[in-house]
C-alpha cells in the first residue's frame, strides 16, 4: 500500500468485529514493522502489553471508561514508555552502545561520553525523562498504527484510562509511564463509518513568532 493511501486511509475506528481474529503472524508483523521507528539515540525506551484474554480485557475496560471497544477487539496494547530508558546498566542502553561500536559509528572509549549525554539530555530532571520517553513511545505507537493499516487492520489509540489503575492492575513497574492503550482489530463493517474528522491544513500548521535582533 503506497503510504500516502495508509495514512489518508487510518481512522480511529469505534466498532471492531468480534468474529474477526488477528493472528499471531500478522501481530508479530505490525510491531516488528514499527520497531523501525526512530528514538533518541536509537534507545527504543518503549515496551507493549498485548492483551487476548477475554478477561484481561474486561479487567482494562473497567479501568477505561469501560468503553466497549477494549474488549471488542480482538487485541488491545498497552503502550508503554520507559522513563528509566537512559540509564547506565540498562539492557537496551548497554546493547544500543555495544550495536553502535560493531557498526563503527562509535568506539569503546566514548562509553562515558555516550552515558553523560544520554543523562544530560534525557535524565537531568523528571521532566525531561517523562519527555524523553512519552516522545518516543509515541513515535512507536504512531508507527504501531500505520503498520497496522498497511496489513489491513484497524486500530484506535486511547488515553481515556485510569493510569494508576492500570499500573496496580497489571503489576506495571513504576519506571513506566502509559501514554495510550491501543484496540487492534478489524472494522465491524455492520456500523457505519464515519466521515474522517477536520484536520489542520499547511497554513494553520506553519506558525512564525518573529525573531529578536
């Protein structure tokens, strides 16, 4: 599918089909798909719950406004975003460093240079490590969404949950922030689609404050 028909063509759809299964493979293909999406430093601070279980869904969808379509479709994500994805000692922070010295775009003496960047621009303050990783994560998800349409699966991003209660409910470490739950699936094509809402146009979107001499 040519990209400009995937992204004209994404919808946040409200009615998935019960009937209609999203199978491992086609599953496996979207997130391998969208772990090309690109991070700060290449640190990929993002992990995925995927969520099958009949009952584990029903547990989110009480905690989600119990909106219908968390345990309509057939697959729900919960999107998660890595706070602590800058730190010394941490697996994807060590392997990143490890990649990029076998490729040759770093060498082992810059380790240190390497770590005091990451914490300089990513953990100095609990802002900027709640950035760092709701920025990323969302490149992930969005990219998760894209992916999805290109297989031919429908998707909608939430954030209308209780955080903390999703946290306590499924044993989610402190580290992680929940930037959106995600309902995967296929349109019910018994309902009626909607029109695709307003969006932005060239001239609303390019903005000039001026500049101070």
């Amino acid at each position: 599918m040519d990209f400009k028909d995937v992204a004209n063509g994404r919808r946040a759809v409200n009615f998935f089909d019960t009937k209609k299964p999203v199978s491992d493979q086609l599953l496996r293909e979207m997130v391998d798909t969208a772990s090309r999406a690109p991070s700060s430093f290449n640190l990929q601070p993002w992990s995925l719950m995927i969520l099958r279980d009949y009952e584990e869904k029903m547990r989110l969808r009480k905690l989600a406004w119990d909106q219908p379509k968390v345990t309509d479709a057939p697959v729900v994500m919960i999107v998660l975003a890595d706070r602590d994805g800058w730190k010394k000692g941490h697996t994807s922070v060590e392997k990143d460093f490890g990649e990029m010295v076998k490729a040759g775009s770093m060498a082992e003496e810059q380790y240190d240079w390497f770590i005091g960047a990451c914490r300089s621009l990513y953990g100095e303050t609990q802002d900027k490590q709640q950035a760092f990783a709701c920025k990323n994560a969302g490149f992930f998800a969005m990219a998760l969404m894209y992916a999805a349409k290109n297989l031919g699966l429908d998707t909608h991003p939430m954030d209308g949950f209780d955080h903390e209660g999703v946290r306590e409910a499924f044993n989610i470490p402190k580290n992680y922030w929940i930037p959106l739950l995600l309902a995967v699936g296929y349109f019910d094509e018994t309902k009626t689609l909607h029109p695709p809402k307003w969006r932005k146009g060239f001239k609303e979107i390019v903005v000039s404050f001026g500049s101070k001499v």
